[in-house]
C-alpha cells in the first residue's frame, strides 16, 4: 500500500512518531540520498577510467595519483555511507527507525531530517562521544 505525500511535507511533532507518512518520507530521503552518492560513484568511476593516461611529466603522475587515491578514499566513505542507508532502510522495515538504539527513546524529528541514518539521540550521541574522548585521551 504506497502512502501519498505531497512535496511539501515535513514530518512535525504534531503527529504520532513514526507515523506511515513519516516512515515514508523518511524511506524516500534515504533512497535519493543512496541514489545521489551512487550516480557520484558512477561518474567518478567514468572520470577514473578516461583519466588513465601516462603522464611524462613526473610531477604531473604524482598529482595525478594524489587525486586518485584522494577520490579513491572518498569512494571508500561513501561506500559506507551507503551501508548505513542501507541499515536505516532495513530499521524502516523493521518499525524500529527513530527510536534511539540506546535509550530506545524517539529521536528527535530534527536530528532525523538533517541526519537521517542517525541511530543516537543527541544525548545518547554525546555520552558516546564522550566516552569516546576519554578513552582516547588516555
């Protein structure tokens, strides 16, 4: 059963948490999020192949391969990235997207928009990153 939203909706807190206007919009979101990194691959792929050519200069070939492995790298972010989409969508299906993995707690409506593979509450992510501060200070 497809859920109609127009392109002007925005979840608000007026309704029910993860109602199935919101799981939608936010299933839609991550789906054109994965599908832009995806068509960034492609053309990166595409600018990898066609810039395969020996350069003489070596000063050229070095440059040329500090901004393959520079891309390179990147891939490899967004092929993570990708991966944690791919978890998002599966926590949509599975009913328990929005809700803290922690505190099980709702996420905020906020966070979610601007980070929606978010698995954290903002409290639940700052405890964390402090935990994380602490062990590597030590």
């Amino acid at each position: 059963m497809a859920v109609e939203l127009d392109s002007s909706y925005k979840p608000t807190e007026d309704e029910p948490f993860m109602n199935e206007r919101q799981r939608e919009y936010f299933k839609r979101k991550l789906l054109a999020w994965k599908e832009e990194i995806l068509q960034e691959s492609r053309e990166t792929l595409a600018a990898l192949q066609s810039d395969n050519e020996n350069h003489p200069d070596l000063a050229d070939r070095a440059s040329s391969e500090t901004d393959r492995s520079i891309e390179l790298r990147s891939r490899d972010r967004q092929r993570k990235l990708i991966s944690k989409i791919e978890a998002a969508l599966t926590r949509i299906e599975e009913g328990v997207y929005g809700y803290c993995e922690e505190t099980g707690e709702p996420i905020s409506l906020k966070r979610l928009d601007a980070r929606p593979i978010a698995t954290l509450s903002i409290e639940a992510q700052e405890r964390h990153e402090r935990r994380e501060k602490v062990y590597r200070d030590d």
